[in-house]
C-alpha cells in the first residue's frame, strides 16, 4: 500500500511516498482502508518538530517515533481483530472496566458475571443517538443548512505541497488529501 512516511524532522520535503507493507491488525485492533484524509496544523507541528513537548509526548526526541501522520481520515473499516471478552478481561486492571458496543446474550451474560463478582468491570455502550437525530442531521445536510468547510483537495502525490500550505496558515477549512 502507498503512504507518506517521514523519518527525520523538517520542512515538507522530508515527507515521502514509499510503498509499505499493509498492516495486519493486533486482536483489539481494527484496519481502516483510508479514502481520504486530511493536513492539520498539528500534522505540521510533528512533521516539523520545532516544538519539544510534541517530541517528547508524542513524536519522539530524536527522529519521529511514528513516520506515518494523520489525526483524521475518512475510509471503511478493512479488517478486525479476534479478540474476545475472556481474553480481555484478564488484561484488565484490578478496577479496570471493559467496554463493548456489540450486544450478544452469551456476551452479556459474560459481562454481568463479571462485574457482579469482582473488581473489574463491564459495560457496553450504546449510540446515544436516535434514528430520528440522524433524520433531522440529514434533512439539514440536504437542505444546505450544514456545510463541509474544505478549503482545498489535493492528491496523496501532492502532500508536499498541502503541507506548505496548511504550514503557511493561509487554510479556511479543511485542506483534504484524496486517495
């Protein structure tokens, strides 16, 4: 698959777009097959490495511990991990509380024993929204009531370019990068 790495701090010019090896996700992972993303002021932050707390929080001292940025994409999810409650629940801390958002009765009946006989607990959550919520955000979208600010769209072979950019502050919205 085609991506953008970089390995040591800089301008725009240090990204490049490197064939890599598709990942496979871990057992409480899932593999995202990206559409298209975005350049964040952030991005450029990391990318740049200028500022030390970003360094030692998240980007590493030296070079960048992670060489692939991005914070938002838009895509399907590819691939998912096979882990199951049993085996997470014994990962979990001594108070550590396990959180699904897929009801089954053997997993629910799991999840209760659980919580109803130790420290650890279980809970799942649910979409606080409703279909009718989703209806109305619709009609608005249809209505042009709600709009997607995208300042620009450029091609995953343009990131150089999208990063001088958003780097310049001259962006409005959202500056996409389409894959």
């Amino acid at each position: 698959m085609k991506a953008i790495i970089y390995t040591k701090y800089g301008s725009p010019d240090v990204l490049e777009l490197k064939e890599v090896e598709k990942p496979a996700p871990r057992d409480n992972e899932v593999l995202i097959k990206v559409h298209a993303t975005t350049v964040t002021p952030l991005d450029c932050r990391f990318r740049n490495g200028k500022t030390l707390l970003a360094r030692l929080i998240m980007a590493g001292l030296i070079k960048p511990k992670h060489n692939i940025l991005g914070i938002e994409l838009a895509g399907e999810v590819d691939a998912v991990g096979k882990r199951s409650f049993s085996e997470c629940k014994n990962s979990l801390n001594q108070k550590g509380i396990y959180l699904n958002t897929v009801a089954t009765i053997p997993l629910i009946l799991q999840m209760l024993w659980t919580s109803k006989i130790g420290s650890k607990k279980a809970l799942f959550m649910i979409s606080p929204y409703r279909i009718e919520d989703l209806i109305f955000l619709r009609e608005l979208i249809e209505a042009g009531k709600v709009k997607s600010v995208i300042d620009r769209c450029y091609p995953l072979s343009q990131i150089v370019e999208a990063h001088r950019y958003v780097e310049r502050g001259h962006a409005k919205g959202k500056v996409v990068i389409t894959l």
